[in-house]
C-alpha cells in the first residue's frame, strides 16, 4: 500500500506538467490563430452582434477579396446573401467557392448543397436538383435528399417525394406522416382523373403506412358516399373521433348528407349534438342550428343555440342567439338586434379564423398543407383558437 501510495506522488505532478504543457500549447495556437484574422473580422462580428447586418456584409466583401483563404467566411457571405433575399449574390458566392481547387471533398459538398439552395430558393429546381443527385453516395447525401424532398413538394412529384421521403425513413424521423399525405395527394389526382377505384388503393395505403391519417379516412368516406355506400361513409368519418375529434367538424356536413340518404336525419342531428356536448370547441354549432330549423322548426333551434351559450360561452354564441331572436323578434326591436349582430360580427372576425399548430400562419381557408412552415395536416379544423401540439 505504502509503495503504491509512493508511485502516486510520483506520477501526478508529471500528469499536471503535461496538462499544463497542452494547455500552453492550445492556448498558444489559439492566440497564433487570431492574430492572423483580419482586425476588420472582429469589426464585423461586432456588427453581427449589433444587428447591423449590412454593415457586416460590406466589412466581410472587403475581407474576402483581400483574403482568399478565408472559406468559412465566403460561406457565411452566402448564407447571410440568401437570408436577404439576394439571391444572385450568393449563388456567385457559392459557385465561387465551388470553383476553388483547395477545397476539401467536405468542403466542396458543402459548397454545392448551398448552391442547390441557393437555387430552390430561386425556382430554379432543375439545376438544383442536378446538384443533389451528384452529392449522392457523400457525406451531404442525406441533406441532399432533405432538399430533393422539399423539391419534390413544392412541384407535386409525389411519387418521387415518397421514394425519397423512403430513403430518409430512419428511427429519428420515419416519415409516415408524410408518406401518407403523399399518398392522399395522389389519391386527390386520380379522383380528377375519375379514377376513384385508384384513388381508394392509395387511401387505403395511407392508413396502411400512418393509421392516425385523418385525411385519407375523410377522403375514403367521400369516395364511399359517392358510391352511395351511405353507412360505409358513415363507419369511416365515425372513426376519426379515434384518431382526432377536432376534424368531425370538417366532416360534419358529410354525415348530415349521409343520414339523410338513409332517411335518419333526426338519428343524424343527435349524433352531432352528442359529440358536441363531448367536446364542446367543435364547429358544428351552425350547422346544428341550420338543421334544427329546418328539420324541427325556429322554437327548437332558438332552445338549441341558448342553453348551448349557457352550457360554453362564447361571442359566436352570442352571435348565434342574436340570429335566433331575429327570427322570432317583433319587427320594432329587428333593427337594434341586426345593429348589435353587425357589431358582434365585425369584432369577431379573427375568431373565423384557422391557426397552424406548428407555427400559428392563420387563414380564413382550411388546407391540409400549410402555407406557412409547409407542415402537413397541422390545421385543425376549430376556428378562432391555437391548438398546442399536445392536444
């Protein structure tokens, strides 16, 4: 014990001397380092940090004429050029950096998935996507596909966007989401060709691939009704309430539709005030009341939309209770009552609206593919609030 104790002593302080010699040493290289950066990069950093982004361009044009070894700095000028929106700008930059010959292969893919970028950002996807192909069997290969996925979207080359969004699958993003919305997209163009036996197989894949895919269960209930499979719709849009409630709102109509053909309008009507006092943020209460009027008369449509502003206040409500005494109100009082319900609408007109969950973009008109941050199925159909991600 003793002599183990004795090499201890020995063999520390040597451990420290050769800590202290590569801390020397790195903190040597690092001073070397930035004596050889232009005094102008720190100017310009210092600009960066200021938010005075022109002023760092220009600092950092100078410094990369007069410096051609500085590659990560040319790189940077690219980025902040199509951040601007300058586009050309960068493409020269990057097409510049592409035609260096000291480049390593890193850096000469990182290059060329920049100007494919560059390019996707201009429209001009031909070119870009020439640039990815080449990167693969690269380090940049699954980036490259990244951009060929986005490629693929924005020109509707579904079936190429499902073979690329195939080879991406991995245990950190298996994709299925897309894959699936890829599929209903295809569905949605053979039922333009009036293909609705192709359209059901891609639906009916979708699920295969994600089983919470709202939309190909919304769609196969459409081609089912088209079919005049009432209750086989029927079935189909019952299930969403399982994979998202909010979306029986969008297939609310579609269900009316349907218990109508079968002569079960009434069945229909109760279905739909069931799912409303379970889940009471769903926007079906128009279309309660449009039916109630016709279906029951204005006295059961009136008791419907008051003990509804009762049970879950609201100003659309509100608005819906004022319609209803419209309807019943001595003509003397109309006047005061449409006043009010022109005031009601116009300062509830952003509850009309659809919100994004992922990133809030908000539209009067319901899409299954935001415009926003490109996120598909993020909309749900319940106007006038946010949905956070975990609902």
């Amino acid at each position: 014990m003793i002599e183990i104790q004795f090499w201890w002593l020995v063999i520390l302080p040597l451990f420290f001397g050769l800590g202290w010699l590569a801390a020397r040493v790195d903190i040597k290289h690092v001073i070397a380092q930035s004596k050889s950066l232009p005094a102008a990069y720190f100017k310009g950093l210092n600009h960066l940090l200021s938010g005075e982004t022109n002023k760092a361009i220009e600092v950092y044009v100078d410094i990369a004429k007069n410096h051609e070894e500085t590659t990560e700095l040319q790189f940077t000028l690219g980025h902040l050029f199509r951040r601007r929106g300058e586009l050309e700008r960068a493409i020269r930059m990057h097409q510049k950096l592409l035609a260096r010959r000291d480049l390593t292969d890193s850096q000469k893919e990182q290059a060329q998935l920049e100007l494919a970028v560059d390019f996707i950002k201009s429209g001009l996807f031909d070119r870009a996507e020439n640039l990815l192909h080449e990167l693969s069997g690269t380090n940049a290969a699954r980036a490259a596909r990244v951009e060929l996925l986005a490629i693929y979207q924005q020109e509707h080359e579904w079936q190429k966007a499902i073979e690329t969004a195939e080879q991406l699958r991995d245990e950190s993003h298996t994709y299925q989401h897309e894959i699936a919305q890829f599929k209903c997209e295809l569905a949605a163009a053979a039922l333009i060709r009036n293909q609705p036996e192709q359209a059901q197989a891609y639906l009916e894949n979708a699920l295969n691939v994600h089983r919470p895919c709202v939309r190909a269960r919304v769609m196969l209930g459409e081609i089912l009704f088209g079919k005049q499979q009432y209750q086989a719709a029927i079935d189909q849009w019952l299930m969403i309430e399982t994979q998202d409630f909010a979306y029986l709102s969008l297939v609310a109509r579609h269900l009316l539709n349907a218990y109508e053909k079968l002569g079960q309008i009434e069945e229909g009507i109760e279905l739909l005030i069931r799912f409303l006092q379970r889940y009471p943020e769903l926007d079906v209460v128009d279309l309660i009341y449009e039916h109630l009027i016709a279906n029951r008369g204005v006295d059961a449509a009136h008791r419907f939309v008051r003990d509804r502003l009762r049970e879950s206040p609201s100003m659309q409500g509100l608005r819906k209770l004022l319609e209803a005494h419209l309807l019943v109100a001595p003509d003397d009082q109309k006047p005061e009552l449409e006043m009010i319900g022109k005031l009601l609408h116009d300062n509830t007109r952003e509850h009309s609206m659809y919100y994004c969950r992922e990133c809030g973009f908000k539209t009067r008109q319901f899409f299954w593919h935001c415009p926003g941050c490109n996120g598909w199925e993020t909309y749900a159909p319940i106007r006038g609030k946010r949905r956070n991600q975990s609902e």
